[in-house]
C-alpha cells in the first residue's frame, strides 16, 4: 500500500473518529463510549504521527552514517510510494558515489605513502606541535632508527642540531649542516615547504645527505686540478730534461776536444760547444723561472685574503674602472661603455676585490675582441629580482668553443698561449667569498656575457 493511501485511510480513521465523538457528546451521555473514542483518536493521531515521522528518522540514521564516513548504510525508506523509492535510489547512488570517491583518494593516499617510502631523499611531515605526521625509511635510515618516529623530540634526542634547524627552517628556505654521526660525518641539506591539511599548518622538510655528491666533486676538482698541473709541469720538465742531457754532451764533448792531440785545443769547436751548453743552461734556466710563475700562481689562486665587505656605490667602481681601462680599449680600438641603472645602485662587496675580478673580465673580453671588427665590450649594473645586483661583462668577441665550456673555471686550464689559466678561477673565488653568483653565457664567433649577482 502507498504512502498516499496510508495517510488518506489515517486520515479518514480520525475524521470518523472525531464525528462519532461529537454525535455521541451531543446525542447521549454514554460517557465510557466517549473516553474510549477519546483514547481512540490519539492513538490514531500517535499512529499517523509516527508513520509521517518514520521517513524523518530514517533520513536522520542515513546523513549520520553519511556525516561519519559509513558508506555501507544505504537509505532503507519504510513508505512503498514511488516519489519514496527513487529518493531511495537517489540517496544510493550519493552513497555509492562517496564511497567510490573515498576508494580512489585511499588508494591515492596509498600510493603517495609508498612513493614517499621509497624515496632516497629522507622526508617528513610536522604539525605545529612538533608531532610528525609523515616519515619515510630514509629518514629512519639517516637517524638509525628502525621504529617509526612520532615527535620531532625523538630526532633532538639523536641530534639537538638537526632538531633546532627543522624548528628554525621557513617556507623556502634551505640550510646546510654538517653533523657527527659516530664515526661519520654528514653534509645534509634541508629544504621546507608550508602546506595546509585538515585545518592545519604542516612543515614539510626534506632532508638529502649530500657527502657523496661532495665527495663525487671535490675528487673530480682533484683530478682536474693534477690534470693541469701534471700538462704544465711536463710541459717545463720535457725539454729541460731534453736540454740537460744536451748540455752534457756538449759539456763532454769540450772534454773530449781539450784531451785529444796531446792537448792542443781546438779553441773555434770549444768556443762553439761552449755557446751552445750556456744557451741549453739558459733556456733550462727560463724553463725554470716559468715553473716558479706557475707555482706562484698556485700560491696566489690558494691564498686569496678574507673579503671585507662593504656598501658601496657601483657607479663609482665603474668610475675607476673606466680611468683604468680607457687607455687600452682605445689603443684596441674597442668600443668599451660602463652602464649602472639606477646610478645609486649600491653591492656589498670587497671593493678592492670585485674591482680585481671585473679588471680580470674585461682583459679577457678584450683579448676576445681581438681581430674583430666593430669590437664593443659593455659593462652593466642593475637591480635584479629580490632586490639583488646585477653585473654583466658582454662581448662580440671570438666566444667560448662548446667543449671548453665546463673548463674555464678549472685552475691553469688555459687556451691562450702565455696563459696562466688563473684568471677565470681567481674571479670566480672572488665572487663566492662575496656572497655571489657567476654565469657564463657564450656562442663561438659571436660573443660572451658574463653575469655577476649579488
């Protein structure tokens, strides 16, 4: 039986009710017969009351197991009407709908878990509390652990260090530290995002133990380093070996001439030897001065002092500049300007030696311009991003052949005759003991633009 129909019948039962009610108030005084009419009609109403509310209840039990997530309820309608059971079918279908959404975000959440389990890079998750939401095996790895890790007060007990940078660490922001663990030590680098989950405010921290990758560069500096010492020092030693066992034989030979025909001397043939033996001594002498540069040069890329930075205004650096370099671009008949926008722009820097390095730069860039027509060389200052100084050395000079590229700061790499191979790797020393960055930009043939940020 429908809905409709139940509650015309209720409906009906109570109205029927209600005239035998009045009849018999009103025609006899058969006053038993009128309370049980009266008790009648409030079951009757109870009854209708209770049917019409029975759908209530019922939408109450299914948006409760909707508000706590218990998607194994369905919405059981207790009327047979139609409008009732395709609000049933309608309610199933929200409800098979949640529970195939909350499926596929479990079994992303899943997946994510995993992923972040089984990444390399140490990894976790904490509230404002301290209290850590997310940690993977790397991270339980670097610390030594093998339990899962709660609070942030667990990795202060295995470093105070760690803990106090992870406390300290902002939205961006990124720390090295260098720690002791037994007979270990580690280089970390930390790195931190700020998300929002739930309400809440989580620190994301990525730690990455970087000792192999130092270690990877330092020995490769190394190799470099022996690579270009051992090509310049065979370089000197080659022919004043050479040289040497050439001045000997001349040597024995004026031996042999002063012996020979009871001792006459043959003073043209000595007095030839001779000259050749001191001209042999004299270049293995030069030889020798060359490899006490070379070793000077080692002495000055390895004993740069201490910068001492101060503000000051890069147009006046520019100033000086142009007093010291004038002369020589004219006599290059190189186009050289100095450009600093705005003029007030001001670095805090070694004055002395960011003067030293840019001097070093642009006796490059004119060596490059050589042989070039229409040679110009610019030399510009402005403000970058996040208030930063740029400084840029730009050329239309020869360039940098591709494949030498990644030597030029190499110490002694050179592809200049006479070079010293120090110049590329004193500037940029100079410019990371100020707090700096440098960037190489070049196409051969066309030009070179080196960049300075501070």
């Amino acid at each position: 039986m429908g809905f409709n129909l139940r509650v015309i019948m209720h409906v009906l039962g109570i109205l029927l009710t209600v005239l035998a009610l009045c009849w018999i108030l009103l025609n006899t005084s058969y006053y038993a017969t009128l309370l049980t009419l009266t008790i009648l009609l409030s079951l009757q109403v109870t009854a209708l009351i209770r049917y019409v509310h029975g759908t209530n209840r019922e939408l109450v039990r299914f948006l409760a197991a909707v508000k706590y997530a218990d998607f194994s309820q369905s919405f059981l309608s207790p009327k047979k009407s139609t409008s009732f059971r395709e609000l049933g079918r309608a309610f199933d279908e929200v409800i098979e709908r949640l529970r195939s959404t909350r499926s596929d975000k479990e079994a992303q959440a899943a997946y994510l878990l995993a992923f972040v389990q089984h990444l390399p890079i140490a990894v976790l998750a904490l509230d404002a509390s301290g209290k850590i939401l997310i940690s993977n095996t790397a991270l339980r790895r670097l610390l030594g652990r093998t339990a899962d890790l709660n609070h942030l007060s667990q990795i202060e007990a295995f470093n105070p260090t760690l803990a106090g940078a992870i406390t300290r660490l902002q939205a961006g922001q990124e720390q090295s530290l260098t720690l002791t663990r037994g007979h270990d030590t580690l280089h970390l680098k930390l790195s931190c995002t700020l998300l929002r989950a739930g309400g809440r405010q989580q620190k994301l921290v990525s730690i990455q133990n970087i000792q192999g990758e130092l270690e990877t560069r330092e020995l490769e500096a190394w190799q470099n380093l022996i690579r270009v010492m051992a090509h310049e020092i065979m370089n000197s030693i080659t022919p004043i070996t050479s040289l040497s066992e050439t001045a000997q034989h001349f040597i024995r030979e004026g031996s042999r001439l002063i012996r020979q025909d009871g001792g006459d001397l043959k003073v043209g043939e000595l007095s030839t030897l001779l000259e050749d033996a001191g001209s042999a001594v004299s270049t293995i002498g030069q030889r020798g001065k060359g490899l006490l540069r070379f070793v000077e040069s080692y002495r000055t890329l390895s004993r740069l002092p201490q910068p001492l930075p101060a503000a000051f205004r890069v147009l006046d650096l520019f100033q000086a500049l142009e007093k010291l370099m004038a002369e020589q671009a004219r006599a290059l008949q190189v186009d050289f300007r100095l450009s600093c926008n705005p003029q007030n722009l001001q670095v805090v820097a070694d004055a002395a030696q960011l003067e030293q390095a840019l001097i070093n730069l642009i006796k490059n860039a004119f060596e490059a311009l050589a042989g070039v027509s229409q040679a110009q060389l610019l030399v510009a200052a402005s403000m970058g991003d996040l208030g930063a100084v740029n400084i840029e050395v730009r050329d239309n000079g020869c360039g940098i052949a591709p494949e030498n590229m990644d030597s030029i700061f190499i110490p002694f790499f050179t592809t200049k005759r006479g070079g010293s191979g120090i110049g590329m790797s004193v500037v940029r020393q100079i410019v990371r003991l100020n707090g700096g960055k440098i960037s190489v930009v070049s196409e051969l043939n066309k030009g070179t633009t080196i960049k300075l940020v501070f």
